[in-house]
C-alpha cells in the first residue's frame, strides 16, 4: 500500500517538475509571446525587402549586359537577313539569264513563224493581245472557318468555301478547251509542264504559291472564248460553286490582256529514231 500511496502522491516525476519549473521561470522573465511574434513578422518582412532589394539591384547591373546581347542578336539577324537578300537577288539574276538563253535556244531558227509558235505554246516569250479576265475567290464566310453545315464538308477532307487546286485546275482546263492560246494566274505564266497543286489551305502553282483571288487571264478570242467557256463543263461546274458554295467568280473580256513569260523553261528536243540502229541520232 505504502508504494500505491507514494505513486499516486508523486505523478510527476522530479525531473519533469524541474524542466517545468525552469520553463515558467524563464517565461515569466521574458517577453510576451504576442510582442515575439510581432518580432519575427518584422524580421520576416526586413528578409523579404532585403531579398527583392538585392534582386533588383543585381537586375540593374546585368540589364546594360541584356540589352548589348539582344542588340548584338539583332545586329546578326540584319546582317543575314542582307545576305540571304543578295543571295536571293543572284538567284533571280542567273535565273533571267537562264530564261533568255532558253528563249533563244526556241527561236534559233531565225524567228520563223514556227519559232513564234513553239515560243508562245511554251510560254518562253511574253505576249499579249484580246482575251479574258477570270477572277476567282473563296466564299465570304470561309475566313470564319464554317460550321460543319457546309455540303462540301466532309470527315476526311474539311471544306469550308475556299477555292481548291482541283477548282482551278478545272478552270484552267476549261479555258484551254475553250481556244485559251496562253493563261497566267496571279502573273504566273502557265506551260504545258505547269502543276496546280496543294499545300494544306494553299494553292501552288509551279511549287509557287498564290493568294486568293486568283486572277487568271486567257489571251484568244475575248467573247468566243468567254462564252464557250462559260456554256461548258468547267464553266457549269464554277457556277455551280457560286450557287452551293458561295465561291465568287466573276468574267470579263479584256481589249488587251498581258501575260510574262513563264519564269523557267526546260529546252527540251525530240530526236527521230534511225531506222538502222533504233536508237536516237546525236
């Protein structure tokens, strides 16, 4: 019994009761612990302006370093830019050189009229004369994007009133059938080796590509020439674009219509086979 009474007459162990003691006593001789709060907010607060401080002046001292780089970075920039300019200003040089040796190559016959011909057909000259002006655009609301409600609109090919390479491919081949004797779109003369095609949205000629609206000149027989192709298949087909896709195309016949020569022509030659050897003579 006398073990139970001593337990329960000392709980607290004589050391806890000490540190306990210890701990009052020095509570009750420092400072309240509102005050020490408020203490370490502030020193908190001083470290933060401090951090900042620090932090502005080092970007003040490195901005001079920022500024020189990006300019040094825009100084580079200029100078290539200026030389690929001057690359690109030899290129077409060269490639005008080019063009007149190949167009004198197709007249070395001494300008017959066959030469004019083959000249004309193969878009190697210049030429104007009457004909017609074709101006062909997407629908109003294609730069909106459409609305999945368009009948051309389809899950594997989306469709939203913009002109395709197949369209003009169509009414360049029209205007061709209809006695077109040379065509240009968008100033981009067209041969007999030309290739509409489609680079996303985008439509290429000759790998070029071209921004609606597309304006194409014809030369030939102004009014035949518009009204056969306005009364045939590929004019059928264009007006039935403007009917159920909203695509604008409007025609014109021109007094005088001027069309460049084709920027690049390839001289090519056929030679007849030899009837002994079968091959082709030098």
């Amino acid at each position: 019994m006398s073990l139970i009474t001593n337990v329960m007459d000392h709980s607290l162990d004589d050391g806890y009761a000490e540190a306990a003691a210890r701990k009052q006593s020095r509570g009750a001789g420092g400072l309240p612990k509102t005050l020490r709060a408020k203490l370490g907010l502030a020193a908190g607060l001083v470290l933060a302006a401090l951090v900042v401080t620090v932090g502005a002046a080092q970007a003040r001292v490195t901005a001079p370093v920022v500024a020189k780089e990006r300019q040094e970075l825009i100084d580079r920039i200029d100078v290539e830019t200026a030389g690929a300019d001057k690359l690109e200003s030899t290129v077409d040089t060269l490639r005008d050189d080019v063009s007149a040796r190949q167009r004198a190559a197709l007249r070395s016959s001494g300008g017959s009229a066959e030469a004019d011909l083959v000249g004309l057909l193969s878009g190697a000259t210049a030429v104007h004369g009457p004909g017609v002006k074709l101006v062909v655009n997407d629908a109003k609301e294609a730069a909106a994007g459409g609305d999945g409600a368009n009948p051309r609109e389809t899950s594997g090919f989306s469709d939203t009133g913009r002109v395709r390479d197949r369209d003009m491919q169509r009414v360049v081949n029209g205007l061709w059938a209809s006695g077109a004797e040379a065509i240009s779109i968008n100033g981009q003369r067209l041969t007999s080796l030309s290739a509409i095609r489609a680079a996303g949205d985008a439509i290429l000629v000759d790998n070029r590509p071209l921004v609606p609206p597309y304006t194409v000149l014809a030369v030939g027989d102004g009014d035949r020439l518009s009204t056969r192709f306005q009364n045939g298949a590929d004019g059928l087909y264009l007006h039935a674009l403007e009917e159920n896709y909203g695509i604008r195309a409007t025609i014109s016949t021109e007094g005088d219509v001027r069309l460049p020569a084709a920027p690049s022509v390839i001289v090519r030659t056929a030679q007849p086979k030899s009837e002994k050897t079968g091959k082709g003579t030098s």
